[in-house]
C-alpha cells in the first residue's frame, strides 16, 4: 500500500515541479512577445505622397499613400442627407476633389484641416443650381469647411453617426490628432458619397 501512495507523491511533486518549470519558460516567452508588441508599437508613417479618399455614405475617412491603403477612420458631417452642399448655410458637407490649405490647433475642436471649398468645380455647380432655380438667386456658396475633431469629451458623438456640423468633417479627437500629425498642407482631398 506505501508503494502507490510514494509513486502518487511523487508523480504529484514531479507535476507541481514541471508546472513551475513550465511557467518559467512561459514568463520568458511572455517576456519576449511583450518585448516585440513594444517594439510594433512605433508609429508607421505613411510613404511617400498622401491622399484622402471620404466615403460619406460609408462614414469613412481612409488615407492612401505610395503603398496603397493606409488607414480608415470614422467620421461625420453635417446634414442627415449626405446630398452635395449647395449654399451656404445648408449644412451639408461638399462633395468633389480639394486640398488642405492650412491646419491649426482648435480651441474647440482640437485640430483643424482647412479644404480649399469651394474650387473653381464647387462655383459652376453653384452657378447651374441658381440657373436651374435649385437654390435662390440671391444664396452665397459658403466656405470655411474642414476636417475637425469634436467638442472635449464628445467622440461618442462618431461612434453613433450622428451628424452635427455646419458641413464639416468630424473625427474622434485622438483621430484628427494622427492624421494632423503626417498629413501636409496640399494633401489632395476626395469627398463622395
């Protein structure tokens, strides 16, 4: 009867030694995975020249570079609609091809990326629109428009879609904190629905 109780402690003391060698070399792989994720974590920049394509449809903001895609975030706008801005004071965000002409720190958005609206395109949409009677002759285009973060503590407002500005592009404030830190001035800018 000693025999099976000896060979049990010891089967059971060998299991407890090996589970401890067993967590040893785990700790060290632990160690060495934890050591690579750092080491992944440095920021990627994007490659060459860099371009933004807005699915308004889609509620997405994705950047291209020289490789192809390089990263997709969410985004909002001003009108439920999501039709092209007409005039100013409708609070739909414009759709066609512009640029960045100035980025600033925003006191209430956090950043601001300033696009050229309205181009050249943006006037002789305008001009068919008043021929056709669309908007009233005596409507202005509008401007100021731009990609901007939210209001402190509001980047909920992007996880639930809910368009609120004056046609605009909105992102999470950490998000147009990223992109405000590699986009340059000029970068060519596509909005569609």
């Amino acid at each position: 009867m000693k025999t099976p109780i000896v060979l049990l402690s010891v089967f059971l003391g060998s299991s407890i030694f090996s589970t401890n060698n067993y967590s040893l070399i785990n700790t060290k792989s632990s160690t060495e995975v934890k050591t690579k994720a750092a080491a992944s974590k440095r920021k990627i920049v994007p490659v060459g020249k860099v371009y933004i394509v807005i699915d308004k449809s889609d509620y997405e903001l994705n950047v291209y570079d020289d490789k192809g895609w390089y990263a997709t975030y969410p985004v909002v706008f001003g009108n439920d609609s999501q039709d092209d801005k007409k005039m100013e004071g409708d609070r739909k965000t414009p759709e066609g091809t512009f640029h960045i002409i100035s980025k600033k720190i925003h006191d209430k958005w956090d950043r601001f990326m300033a696009i050229d609206y309205p181009t050249k395109e943006s006037y002789e949409k305008f001009r068919e629109r008043k021929f056709r009677g669309e908007i009233p002759t005596n409507a202005r285009i509008g401007g100021g428009v731009g990609i901007h973060g939210t209001w402190p503590n509001d980047d909920y407002i992007i996880d639930r879609y809910k368009n609120w500005t004056n046609g605009c592009i909105s992102m999470k404030n950490k998000d147009v904190e990223d992109l405000y830190s590699y986009l340059p001035v000029g970068t060519s800018v596509t909005i569609r629905q």
